[in-house]
C-alpha cells in the first residue's frame, strides 16, 4: 500500500511531525510512503519511515545525522591539532594529549576509528566559542526517534557506533543508562579513562 503525503505548508509539516509517532509504528509496516514534493527537505525522514526492520532503520538514522555532521564541519579545522594537542589543552597550557578522546578508548592518536554522534555535537565550550554547532534538534531526521531515545543517543560518549545502536535498538532509557555506566566502569578498570 503506498501513501503520498503533500506537505505544501509550515500546517502541513506541523502535521506530519506530529504523526511520526504513528508512522513510525508496527500499524504502518506495510504502508509505502511517498512525497508529492520535498519543499521542507525531508526526504530522508520518508526514507528512514520505509525501512520497516527496526535495526536498519536505526542505522539509516544514525549513519544519516552523522553524515549531516561530518559534512558541515569538512574542511573545518575545529579541534586544531598542534603537537598532538588540541586548541583547549593548547589554551589551558595543559601537559595532556589528544584532545577529550584521549579518555575515550577508541583514542588511537588518529581520526575516530569508530562514529560516535554524542562526539560529533561538540559540547566543548573551546570549539563552541569558534563555531556554530549542530545541536541534536537540528537533526531533523532525529524527529523520527522515540524521545528516550534522542537523549540516550546525545549522552552516549566514547561507545562505538555499534554499541550506541545497540542502546537505540533497546528503546529503554534505564538499560541505556545502564549500560553506557557499564561501558564506563569496564573502561576504568582496564585503565582506559586517564
Ligand atoms: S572537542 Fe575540545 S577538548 Fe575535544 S579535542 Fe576538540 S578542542 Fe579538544
Ligand atoms: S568515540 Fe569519541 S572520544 Fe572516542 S575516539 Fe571517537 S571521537 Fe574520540
């Protein structure tokens, strides 16, 4: 079954958010659906919506919001590496290196060998006082998550994509949290937090 939806107004798009929550649900699973034209640039909403395995569709958002990031920032010098030292830790004269990944264990003293969206919002007030930033609203393809998990997916720090997907696929903000502190603890104790 295929459903075009016109969205030809501000109403309109008020509208179609307002129903994600529907059209994202088990009821739609084989339902089609179609722009008549994309004026609000959300075709990759209806691209996510006509994904109807769960996990793929997860992955379509995450892979999609971190490409929006990685695209704005290209050619952006933000962290501005000297010296293995970032701009902040150049600017508090600190005598660590690698930047905030170094507490990460994914650090390998190169690019993020993993993709981690919660890294990619910069919440670092030394890169935020430089550029403007993307902020998880203005992800528009994030409107199609469910609430818990929009906040799990802007707290989980220093987790692998998989992993973060994983804590998305749950859809339960306590076992999220939970295993974000469980990661955390493992990192501890395997020494990876300095
Ligand atoms: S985000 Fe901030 S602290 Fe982290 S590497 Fe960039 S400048 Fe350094
Ligand atoms: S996951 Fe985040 S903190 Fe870890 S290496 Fe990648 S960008 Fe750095």
């Amino acid at each position: 079954m295929e459903k075009v939806l016109k969205i030809n107004n501000q109403k309109d798009l008020n509208k179609f958010y307002n129903r994600l929550f529907l059209y994202r649900s088990f009821l739609y699973n084989f339902v089609t659906f179609k722009l008549e034209k994309d004026k609000y640039d959300i075709n990759d909403l209806i691209l996510a919506l006509n994904i109807k395995n769960r996990r793929k569709r997860l992955e379509f958002i995450y892979d999609t919001a971190c490409q929006e990031i990685d695209d704005y920032f290209a050619n952006k010098n933000v962290c501005d590496f000297k010296n293995n030292k970032c701009r902040l830790q150049r600017k508090l004269k600190s005598d660590k290196i690698n930047g905030c990944c170094r507490k990460c264990r994914f650090e390998c003293g190169g690019p993020c060998p993993t993709k981690n969206l919660a890294c990619k919002l910069f919440y670092c007030s030394e890169v935020k006082s430089k550029y403007k930033i993307i902020k998880i609203e203005d992800l528009k393809i994030i409107k199609v998550l469910f609430w818990r998990q929009k906040i799990l997916i802007k707290s989980d720090f220093f987790s692998s994509r998989e992993e973060v997907i994983r804590d998305l696929y749950l859809n339960s903000y306590i076992i999220g949290v939970i295993r974000i502190g469980y990661r955390f603890i493992k990192k501890l104790f395997r020494g990876g937090v300095k």
